[in-house]
C-alpha cells in the first residue's frame, strides 16, 4: 500500500454543494457568521490568528448562547509558524475544593445531576483567552471583545439554526429564574430573525475587557456566580474562582500515512481520535471505495475500541496516571487491530490490556505569517447547567458531569480535580509545516469526527469541505455502549452494517453527527477553508 503522495484538494470522492474557501493571507472559520466576521476583523486590524479566535468565541458566547461562553470551558492547539511547533492549552476548570462523591451520596444521589449547581465546575474560558492573548496575541483585549460587546449590547437577529436549538431548550431554560429572564424574555425563545439583545452579559464583558482576568475570578462576576451557588446549594465559592489557573502542555500525536496528527492530552478525549488512527493505520483504507460498508465497519470497529479504552483511562494526570504513551504505542494498536474481522462487529467491546512498562463550538484561524489556533469553548451541554448567575449575564457549564461516582475508577469527582472532557481541538503537520487545523463538535461526536473527516482527505483524496460535508456515522453514547451506530447514508448502507452485525438506530435531529470547520494549508501557502454545513457557520478570508 501507497500513502506517500500528498492527498489531492480538488478530489472529487464526495461532491460537496459548497465552494472551499481560499486566500494566501489570513482565514477563520466556525460555526455563526457574525462571529466569524468578528474574527476577521481582528486578522484585518493586524491581530494574530490567536486574536481573532478569541473574539469569535466571544461573539459566539452572544450569538450561540446554548454552546458557549465565559461560563465554559477552552481548549487550544496553536501552531507557531516562526518556531514550526504545536503547543497545547488547557483551559478546563476543577472542581470545587469542598465537592466530592460525598457530596452526591449524602444527597442520595446515584449519578451526577446534568443541572443545578451541582455539575457547575469552575469556567475556565475566561483564563484560557486571557493566557492565550499574551502568549500570542497582538491586540488589547478590549478591542478583541469590542464584537461580541457590540452584538450584547445592541441586538443581533437570530441565525436559523441556532433558533431551533434555543426553541428545544425552553423547558430547561424556564426552570431558573435568572436563566429564564435573560433567555427567555418575552416567554419563549426568540425566532429565527428576531434581535436578541443581552445586556447582562454585555456589562460582564466591559468588565472583563477593562479589567482583564480578575474581573471574572475576583471581581463582581465572581461574586455572582458564588452567590448563585451558595443559594442554589452548589460547591463552588470564590475562593475557587480565585485559584483557578490554565496550564500550558505538551501535545499529544501519533503519525497516521505521514502526516503527524496532534491533540490536547487527557483530561480530553483527544486520545480517542490517536487510538483509532493508530489502529486503521494498519489497513488499506485507500483501496476501499469511500463511505462503503467496508470502509465504515473498519472505522466503527477502531472507534468502539478507542472509546472502550478511552472510558476506562481518561481523567486528570494532575490526580491519577495515564497511561497515554502506552495507549498510543505501536503495540496496543497491533493488539486491538487483531481484534477487528473486516467481515463482522464485534459483539462486545473491553477495555484493551495495555503492553508493560451536545453543545460546543469550534474556530479555526490562520493568520497572514502562517500561525494558526484550533480551538474550542463550551458549556457542555446545550445551555450547560442551565444556571444564569444573576444579572451577569453568563450561563455556568455542566462540566461536572463528565466525572463518574464510582471510587476505583480513575474519573471519580475529588475537589481541585479536572473531570473527562469531550472538546478537542485538533492539528495535523506535514512534517514540521502546518497541515491542517480543524475540529468536529458535538460531545462523543468529536473523536468520530477527527477520524472521518482525516480518512476522508488523506485516504479518499477529498478537499476540505468534501470532507466535511460528507454523510457521517456517529457511535451513540460511546461512554456508557460501543455498539449503538447512527448513519446519515442512505438505507442500503445501513442494511449491510446491519448485516455485518452493527446495531444501526435511526438518529437523524438536527444536532446529530456534529458540525466541523476546517483550514488546510497547502504546499505553496495557500489556506483551503470549509465550513459544515450542519451549523449556521461559514469560512471567511481576505
């Protein structure tokens, strides 16, 4: 088998309604027009790739309040040209000093409430922008989050998309008065088209552009958010706001055909994505046709295996060990790929023996010297915990959730400890030359979605927004079960998994599959953007 040549921009494997988008200075990319708007503004005033994702995660925290903002969490792969090296940034927040199991079987509880308080971790977005901008950035913060201000204070109309998803969350938002009031002013929703107007959270972000970092973890942002939890019988004070902190990492990668494929190391799922890559490196993908019944049963198996191992490994290495190079090597793949039939799914899938020794955005930049950002901000699930605090403004995260109760499981809730994360951003070199900067949204879906979306253009020869557009498979729940698939191809795809043994379900919302932006840079410096199709988002260059 032959993967030395570099795969094609132009292939024709998939054939996608939307143009890619192309320019030699600088891009972004993600989820909502306006913010991505707000991103080029800053690449257009001289910022930096980090600038301008920066204020498009701002304005997204505006613009689509369900999926992110400052009561969230961050993520960042940034690529220095100058340097020709990938650095990791981590921007998740712990869990509360005085939260622990004790404090949910006290309650009676079994499991880990996915609203309230209680899920609520420390947001550490705020952090993750702020260290972001000074290790990169060219702008002051002000102007960076002059956007997204703009949109809070004087109104924005409702993207389609998004207003769909902000109808589904009525219920959720009705339970909290704060939440309701600032989301749900006239009683419901707003519509597709209607001006939304935030000015709870347009005060919080003056504060944050005039004071920087204090002014969410000591100021009177912190103050709120620690009035809310005390009333609302949550664990989180301001003395945890105080002491949170991002930390700068060292990236995780496997080489999948030549190309070095980074991640963001545990306390993310980012290994997921290497565990599978690794796996499939061992098969002839190219020679299958794309999106064949054999193509995707080689993907679905080393996905339920890299998710089976994900399940059982992944936490804070600040708490427990990880055992990351172990899962990653050479011989952990050989072993799971030996557990694949090409011809049939495995009826169950275990935690591999290890040799010795549903809301999130996504932007994507690069900048005219060739630096790039991939990164991620969420609030877990649509609306996070459901919680406003107070008057800010800010809907607080439900990142909580992510840990297990179970004691002898390396992810049980502890205070100060990071629990699993699902947002990943990702990056991919060509040698020491920036490849590809993009990411896959949508909780589970993320690993799933690095994985199709990389055998899309380095096996089958598809552009980027082929790539993106493409029919996709999603493993439901892949925590908890490896063997529930969803598809968006057509029946008789979905009749010849069946018959190799896959438990096809019919999952065809709105929200399935995820929805992806994507920058690839090819040899002669030209950037190739594409955004999904899936989201309201577009790719903007000059």
């Amino acid at each position: 088998m032959s993967h030395t040549n570099r795969p094609s921009l132009t292939g024709e494997r998939f054939r996608s309604r939307r143009s890619v988008v192309m320019t030699h200075r600088g891009v972004v990319a993600t989820s909502q027009p306006l913010a991505a708007q707000a991103g080029l503004r800053m690449l257009l005033a001289g910022g930096s790739a980090a600038d301008a994702v920066v204020a498009a995660a701002a304005a997204l925290n505006v613009v689509e309040p369900m999926s992110t903002g400052i009561g969230g969490d961050a993520f960042a792969l940034i690529y220095d040209a100058q340097s020709r090296t990938v650095h990791a940034l981590n921007g998740s927040g712990r869990a509360p000093a005085a939260l622990s199991r004790e404090t949910f079987t006290a309650r009676g509880l079994t499991g880990i409430p996915l609203t309230g308080m209680l899920p609520v971790t420390v947001p550490g977005a705020v952090d993750a922008w702020i260290e972001l901008l000074a290790a990169y950035g060219r702008l002051p913060l002000s102007q960076v989050l002059a956007p997204a201000i703009d949109y809070a204070e004087n109104g924005f109309p409702v993207s389609e998309i998004i207003a769909r998803g902000w109808k589904l969350a009525e219920p959720k938002l009705a339970a909290h008065p704060d939440t309701a009031r600032t989301y749900l002013p006239q009683g419901r929703a707003p519509r597709a088209g209607e001006l939304f107007r935030q000015p709870g959270l347009a005060r919080s972000l003056r504060l944050i552009a005039e004071g920087g970092r204090d002014a969410f973890y000591r100021g009177a942002i912190a103050a709120a958010i620690a009035a809310t939890s005390a009333r609302d019988g949550g664990a989180l004070t301001l003395e945890d706001l105080a002491a949170h902190r991002s930390t700068w990492e060292t990236p995780i990668s496997v080489t999948y055909r030549g190309y070095t494929v980074y991640e963001c190391p545990p306390n993310g799922q980012g290994v997921t994505a290497l565990i599978a890559l690794n796996i499939l490196e061992g098969f002839d993908m190219a020679a299958l046709p794309p999106a064949s019944p054999e193509a995707l049963h080689l993907q679905i198996e080393a996905l339920r295996l890299a998710f089976a191992d994900a399940a059982a490994y992944v936490a804070d290495p600040a708490h427990v060990h990880v055992p990351t190079n172990r899962l990653l090597s050479a011989a952990h793949a050989s072993a799971r790929r030996a557990q694949i039939d090409p011809q049939r799914a495995m009826p169950s899938v275990h935690v591999g023996a290890l040799p010795g020794g549903h809301d999130t955005v996504y932007i994507t930049a690069v900048d005219a010297d060739g630096n790039a950002v991939s990164f991620i901000n969420s609030l877990y699930m649509g609306f996070g915990s459901g919680v406003v605090a107070g008057d800010t403004g800010i809907c607080l995260q439900n990142r909580g959730a992510g840990f297990v109760l179970d004691p002898n499981h390396p992810n049980c809730v502890a205070p100060g400890k990071r629990p699993y994360h699902t947002i990943i951003p990702c990056m991919v070199t060509r040698g020491d030359r920036l490849w590809a900067s993009f990411g896959v949204m949508g909780g589970f879906m993320q690993p799933q979605g690095h994985v199709q979306m990389l055998v899309n253009m380095i096996d089958f020869g598809m552009n980027p927004q082929e790539a993106l557009d493409a029919p996709r498979f999603e493993l439901i729940d892949p925590y908890l079960s490896q063997d529930a698939v969803a598809l968006e191809h057509d029946p008789a795809i979905a009749a010849a998994l069946t018959a190799r043994g896959h438990h096809v379900v019919d999952r065809q919302g709105m929200f399935g599959f995820g929805g992806g932006q994507i920058i690839v840079v090819d040899d002669a410096g030209v950037r190739h953007a594409g955004s999904d199709p899936r989201k309201d988002g577009c790719a903007v260059a000059y």
